[in-house]
C-alpha cells in the first residue's frame, strides 16, 4: 500500500448546503502526497450522490467516502476515517469551516523527512460579521508541561481541527483512549491538544490559512445545548451541563495524571493546578448567571447542591476535592455510569498503559484498555457475584456493626452499596470511615434526598453490578456464612431464585423466629420471607423493584407476592443466618400497628390475586384510614407524585384523585398585551397546582409584566439572548418545566377555566400518556389597541383521534395538548432544525409511540387576527417546503389515503 504523507480527514455530520464550503475546499487538493477521507454519517441521500459524483468526475482524485449510518455516533464517526488513513500526518478538517490550501504545501515542503512535529496554519476566527486572528502559543524550545500551560493560560481554540498532527499520535488518542471513554465531552479537542503537545514540539506554517466558524460556541446557550446533547446521549438529564466545567476539569486532570503523559509527577502536577486554576472560576461565574435556573432545577440533595456552592467558592481546591463533589453528581444522576467512569479512570493509569510506548512501536490498546481484558486494578470493571445493599436513615450508630458483618464474610466476592436516604445525621461521616476499613474497595456510598426505604433500596440496585442481590438494613447484621450458603444454594439449583433463612433475634429480645413455607397463596396473606434474603437480580427486574406506595412498610412483603405471581421460586435455608436487632419504635413496630392498611396496600398493587369481596375490604380500610397515616400517605405523594399505585390508594383515601403539578410552556415573541390575557387565563384555572413558564425568544422585555402577575401564581421567567425561533423556544420551557404533565399555550391564545382539570382528569384515568381537548377558532382585529371579536368557528365537528388523519394534516393544535413529561424520552424534543409545523412533526412521533386520547370538549381559545401578525401567516411562504420535508420522514403509513394526499405542488 502506498504510503501518504498527509490524510485530510473530514467527519461530516452536516446536510449537503452546511457541509459546502468545507467539502468543495478538500476537492481543490491536488497532490499525489495527500489522501482526502470523507466520512459522513449526515443521513443526506442529495450530499452522498453529490459527493459520489465528485469523485466519480475526478478519477485520479486520491480520496475516499465513507457511508455511515445516520445514527452513527460523532466518536465512531471519527474512528471510521481515522482507521483509513494511511499518512504519517493527520490534518481534521471541519466540513462548514473555510481554508486555503497553501499551508498544506508548506507542509509538505518542510516535513520531507517524517519528523515528529505539529503543524499550525495561520489562523483566523469568524463571529458575529467580523474575522479575527488567532494568535497561538510556544510550540517548541520549552518542556511538555510549559507547552500546555502557556496553551491553559492563553485561552486559545485547541488544535483539534485545523493542525497538521503526528498520525501515530492522533490515532493512539482516538483509537485507545477516546474509544475506551465511557463519557466523552465536548472538550475532547482540549484533551488532543495537551496530548499532542506532550510528546513532540510544533511549527508555525505561515502560508495560506484556516477560517474557524467560532460564531455558535460564542453563543451560551448554542454551546450549552451543544454540550448538553453529548451528555444526553449518555442518558444523563439537561441540567447536568451545568457541572460542565466541573467535569472538563476532573476529565482533563485524571488524563494528564494517566499513563498516556510522560513520567514527570512534577509537571503534571503543574498542569493539573493550571487546568483547576482556569476552570473553576468559570463554573462560579456561570453557576451564578447563564446556568443558574439549571442548577436550581437540578434534581440533586440540597446538602449536594451545599457542597458544590462551597467547592466553587473555594480560592484553592484540588483534585481529590473535585473528585468528590463530582462523583457525587454522577452518582446521583446515573450511578451505572459514576463507576463505569471511576473504572476507567484507574485503568488508564496502570502500567499496562505504558507498553503502548507513545513514543513509538507499542502494544495493541484493545489489549490493554478493553474491558473485556484481564487487567484488574481496585474498583476496576470485574463484576462482583453479590450486591449487598444497605439504606441507612437516621440509623449512623448501628451502620458499623452491619458493616462489618458483611466485612467479615467466609464468601469475599461481594460489592457492599451504603445508601444515605437523607438522613440527618451523621451517616455520611460514618460511611465513609467505613469505606477505608476494605483494603480490597468493595464497599461505595450513595447519597440521594430522602424517599423512603423502597426508594433507596432500589437506589442501590439499580448502581449494583452483582448477579445475586442481598438488602440488609443498617441496624441489622448476617451470620459471617450467609454468603457463602445462600450463594451455593442459588449456583446449584437454577430452579430457585430466592433464598430466605431462619431468624436470630437480639438486643431487647433473644430467640429464633423459624420460617414457614414461601407460596403464593400464603404469601397473598401473610409474610413468610425476611427481607434480608438472597435474590437473583432478574427477580428485582421483573417485577419493577420495591414499591414507594407502600409508605407503611411491608414493601419486601409486596416484593415476595410480586416475585412469587411472576412464577419465582423460593428456596427455605433453615439455618438462623440473619440477625434481627429488637429495639423500640422500628419501622416494623409501625408496620404492625397498621397491618390491615398494609394488607389493603397491597390489594392494590395485585388486584388480579384478590377476590371482589377483599377488594371491596381494602377500598373500606382506606377510606377509615388513620389520621397519622393520612399525613404520612401526603408526604408519600410529594416525594412520589407520578407513581400510580399510590395516586389510586390516594383516591381510595380522600375520594379524589392525586394532583400532579401541571407546566404550562407559554412562548412569547414581542406580543406583551396578548401575553397578559393568557398568564391570566392560566391563573384563573379551576385546577391550581401548576406552574407558568414564560419563554421570551429574543422580544421585548416582558419581566414587568411577569413580575406584575407572578403575586399568587408560580411563574418562571425565562428570555433567550437570540431570537430562536418555536421549536427551540418550547424545548426551553420543557427543559425548565418541573412538573409530571406538560401543557402549551401561545401567547395569544388562552385557557378556558375547566382546560386542565379536564386534561388531568383524563390522563389520570387513562393509560395513554397523550391526551388532548377541543379549541375554537375566535377571529378577531385591533382597534384602538383594543381587540374587537368578529367571528368564531370550529376547525372540525369530528376531532376523534386519526393516525391516518393526522400523516395528512395537523388538525389537532397545540394548545389543546397535554403530555406526561416522560413521553419526552421516548420521542425527544421539538425539532428545532424546522421553522413551521414544529408541533406537528411532533405528535408524529407520539403517534407512533401511542394512541392519543380525545377529550370532546372545547377547553381552549385559539385567537388569529386579521392584521396578519400570526406566525402562521408570516411563516406561509415556507410551509411547502416543510410539508414535502414531514411527508418524507413519515411516509411509511402503508395506507394509499395517505400516499395519495402526501402528493403536493405548489397551488
């Protein structure tokens, strides 16, 4: 194979028109030296015949297209034309930036003989209508660690895209480390840099030069929905990018004190002061302006919340201090991701690394990063065989002795999870003394806001790598041969799934409690399992883990009937092996002072076991449900407002239903006395537990108005700095929205009274997540600043749902909706790359997912004026465009109604 001297890489993820002006530059290259590799996963069939035609006019072209999927992540993306490049130097291009191509035969004059160097063309910024010189740093003469400080300190773009890189190098970072990351940022540009620039010098190239479109990154929140993307695709929420800083700095500091850095603890310690010392004030000044309302949203402890205020606002922190308020993060927000992470950083840093030689001839990466491998360091990826979960609230005096009676096990491959359910006192201090007693690291701590047992039970198994699963609670103990005889059980019979054993007794009591036979029809009853018994995980996942509604405990007898109905078997280990410690006001003492409450609870959660008869019993006993218990089932329904089993024993109790908090997103674009008329009609609704969010893309300054009608009502106040239009104007309002059912209202348009007390009722009564009312259409014109009503009218008489109807048309408008919050995981956002039938494209996508329920009722107003202000009208012009485009995504149907009414032109 003939050797290049430089492959020009271009990952391109853009459509054709976006992607022009980089691509057509490529194809002025003409040297037998260079090779040009596209690698496009834009999804674009118009790009990818362009392209293939190019070529196909250029025969002799010495380049290469590769076809990747459309959902081709960005990292694969790079990976795939990375592997086909055969130079000795690596130059990215990016496909909307703009170059002369004269540095390009610079280089190639200079670096005849191969050597080791970056290459940097003269560069050049556009922003906001003007281009700027860039002006970069030391590149040669001063050590590794001062070549990335002087870059750290210069403030400067990264030379990701646009220099001329050694391709050993780039290909050491992309196809090891970059491949094995389990979480990549947006900043992987800044980690290339300081790799690079660790292990050889660079040069100036002084001919021809690099136009950077700099303008979208210049915009806050262009970078920060860029930002928030990448993690999203990971699973984690919005408002984690508001700890973007804080990860920037853990992730570039944990490379730097890897093994991919030269030897030199001085230095890198140097350049680790230097990345904290740049980015932490950073993260202090955006927690206090741009991504302040997401870090009040977050879902994270407010004692979190506490810490993270004190790390910002600390003058010198270091890395162990970053470590921890940012794992904690992590953990809180995706645990199974916090430890995939933490394995990876200590895997990086073995020795093991080091035989990649970066200096040239290494050992194969896979063999050393994959996690298939057989490196093992402490905490690396090996999978325990047990998960020992233990909650602990307000319960830091016995959690030692729990502790160490799983320390002091016979069986050793066991992870122990401390859960801190909120406790007030001191459990964290406890748990993590406790965390330095394993020399082996098998013990970690999760902290989350108070939710009860149930919820932190299922906290921790849901972060818990073991195949079998044992809950102990932090005041009880095992015998040190629980694991070992429960585990043999369950390895050698397959047949059952859980393990129970015998009871011992201690502290204000001494006997042994002997169990009896675990069956359904006993169980339905009675229980018969201790809630200390071995389990395989599948159990937990079948049956959707321990139920919050049971908030008067008996929640591991609900789990063993759940477990028991989904045809698991249990197995009777008649050995005392867990020890029960008496003492008074347990939870159990509650528990048995309420049990026919507790039995009714859980007729509810298994209807289909019980008869009429003791289904009709349940509904009595909560309908006389205790006074205590009435506050203790409030306090349940705030900490778990969307669990339906508990809505229905609520409306068992009071006789109504739940009230979930219901946002409504109202968007708002230079129409301040519209705007008035519909907050109020919000206020003014039947149905009180909502909140207003008011989203001002860019128009008139509305706060006065927001503040003057924000007295008795919860409204958010949110104005972009650019105008962005509809559809990014919702995701905005969706991203700050809190509550479980999401409403929309333009800012012209309004509410009538009884509008979401109708919606709630239905969507609480239905299983659909979707449901949707009636509007009228009210004609109206302006006079004398007042508007003068004309005429009103219905869309449709017939408004029933119609996925047929609706591939041909939207009929149903988007005041008229509301949604659970949750639907937004399966179906994402609004598209903002469309400027019109936003909301349409929209209830496609929920049309495939479900049915969405039509409520016959006229609950909504929708306005339009003769002055031709609507959005409507002012955006008609393109609505030909966006129709061929919607009709082309959702052409599948299959139905010749469709097809037929899909065909369009112009009139």
């Amino acid at each position: 194979m003939k050797k290049n001297k430089l492959s020009i890489l271009m990952p391109s993820n853009r459509k054709w028109f976006k992607s022009l002006s980089g691509i057509l530059k490529a194809f002025e290259i003409e040297d037998n030296n260079v090779e040009v590799i596209i690698a496009d996963n834009s999804g674009d069939s118009l790009k990818k015949s362009i392209i293939s035609q190019l070529f196909e006019d250029r025969r002799n072209f010495n380049a290469k297209l590769i076809k990747n999927q459309e959902n081709t992540s960005l990292q694969k993306n790079w990976r795939s034309a990375i592997i086909e490049a055969t130079g000795s130097h690596i130059l990215f291009l990016a496909d909307d930036d703009y170059f002369n191509t004269e540095f390009i035969d610079e280089f190639l004059e200079k670096n005849r003989d191969n050597t080791k160097k970056y290459y940097i063309p003269p560069l050049h910024q556009y922003g906001f209508g003007r281009i700027s010189s860039i002006f970069t740093t030391e590149l040669s003469g001063i050590n590794w660690g001062e070549r990335i400080i002087s870059h750290i300190n210069a403030r400067i773009t990264p030379l990701l895209i646009y220099s001329i890189t050694p391709a050993d190098l780039a290909k050491k970072f992309f196809l090891s480390y970059i491949k094995n990351h389990p979480l990549v940022g947006t900043f992987l540009d800044w980690s290339f840099e300081y790799f690079i620039r660790a292990w050889c010098e660079g040069e100036n190239l002084t001919k021809g030069f690099y136009l950077w479109d700099g303008e979208r990154w210049m915009q806050a929140q262009t970078a920060m929905d860029a930002d928030a993307k990448q993690y999203m695709q990971y699973g984690l929420p919005y408002w984690f990018v508001a700890f973007h800083q804080l990860f920037w700095a853990v992730d570039l500091c944990h490379f730097i004190d890897s093994a991919y850095f030269p030897k030199d603890k001085e230095r890198r310690n140097s350049v680790i002061r230097a990345i904290i010392n740049r980015n932490m004030p950073i993260m202090r000044n955006e927690l206090a302006s741009v991504k302040n309302h997401l870090f009040q949203n977050a879902a994270l402890p407010q004692s979190l919340k506490k810490d993270i205020i004190a790390l910002v606002q600390d003058g010198n922190p270091d890395l162990e201090d970053l470590d921890v308020v940012f794992f904690r993060i992590l953990e809180e927000t995706l645990p199974s991701k916090a430890y995939e992470y933490r394995g990876f950083i200590e895997k990086i840093k073995t020795e093991e690394i080091y035989s990649l030689n970066l200096e040239g001839n290494g050992k194969n990466c896979d063999e050393i990063l994959n996690v298939d491998s057989n490196v093992q360091s402490k905490s690396s990826f090996v999978t325990p065989k047990v998960s020992v979960i233990i909650p602990c609230y307000n319960q830091a005096q016995f959690l030692e002795d729990s502790v160490s009676s799983v320390l002091a096990q016979s069986f050793e491959d066991w992870e122990c999870i401390i859960v801190n359910d909120g406790s007030p006192d001191d459990t964290s201090a406890v748990a993590r003394a406790l965390l330095r007693k394993d020399p082996k690291a098998r013990i970690r701590l999760l902290e989350k806001e108070n939710g009860g047992l149930a919820s932190a039970r299922n906290f921790g198994i849901v972060s818990a790598r073991g195949r079998y699963i044992l809950p102990l609670d932090a005041d009880d103990k095992i015998d040190s041969n629980f694991l070992k005889e429960t585990v043999a059980i369950l390895d050698n019979n397959p047949e059952f799934s859980i393990v129970y054993t015998d009871e011992q007794n201690f502290g204000e009591a001494n006997h042994i409690h002997v169990k009896g036979e675990s069956r359904l029809d006993v169980l339905k009853l009675a229980n018969v399992h201790d809630y200390c018994s071995l389990y395989r995980k599948e159990v937990w996942e079948k049956v959707g883990g321990y139920s919050p509604a049971m908030y008067l405990g008996g929640e591991d007898w609900n789990f063993w009937v759940a477990a028991a109905k989904n045809g698991f078997k249990s197995f009777h280990l008649q050995k005392p092996l867990f020890f029960y410690r008496n003492r008074p006001n347990t939870m159990v003492s509650g528990t048995l002072a309420s049990l026919d409450e507790v039995w009714a609870h859980m007729v509810f959660h298994h209807p289909e076991i019980y008869t009429k008869e003791e289904i009709e019993k349940a509904k009595n006993i909560l309908a006389n449900t205790k006074p205590e218990n009435i506050e203790k089932l409030k306090i349940a329904l705030k900490k778990h407002h969307d669990n339906k089993i508990l809505q229905k024993i609520a409306e068992a109790v009071f006789g109504r239903k739940n009230n979930p908090l219901v946002s409504v997103i109202i968007p708002t674009y230079n129409r301040p006395d519209l705007l008035i008329r519909a907050i109020r009609s919000v206020k003014e609704q039947n149905y009180k537990n909502t909140e207003i969010i008011v989203v001002n893309d860019a128009g008139k300054e509305v706060s006065d108005i927001v503040n003057w009608l924000s007295e008795g009502s919860n409204i958010v106040y949110v104005r972009h700095g650019i105008n962005r239009r509809q559809a990014a104007t919702r995701n905005t309002g969706l991203r700050v929205a809190r509550g479980e059912i999401i409403c929309y209202l333009d800012d012209d348009d309004v509410f009538l009274p009884d509008h979401i007390e109708t919606i709630v009722d239905h969507l609480t009564e239905s299983d659909s997540p979707f449901a949707y009312t009636e509007a009228e259409y009210v004609v109206e014109s302006s006079e004398h600043s007042q508007m003068k009503e004309l005429r009103r009218y219905r869309y449709s008489e017939d408004m029933s749902f119609s996925r047929k109807r609706l591939h041909v048309c939207n009929y149903i408008p988007v005041n008229t909706w509301a949604h659970r919050r949750r639907i937004l995981d399966e179906v994402g956002y609004f598209d903002e790359t469309l400027d019109n039938h936003e909301d349409w494209e929209f209830l496609l996508r929920c049309a495939r997912k479900f049915d969405l329920v039509h409520v016959p009722r006229v609950t909504v107003e929708v306005h339009q004026r003769l002055e031709d202000d609507n959005t409507q009208r002012r955006e008609r012009s393109k609505f030909f465009e966006t129709f061929q485009l919607i009709y082309s995504r959702y052409d599948d149907l299959g139905d010749p109604l469709c097809q037929n009414s899909c065909r369009l032109d112009r009139s």
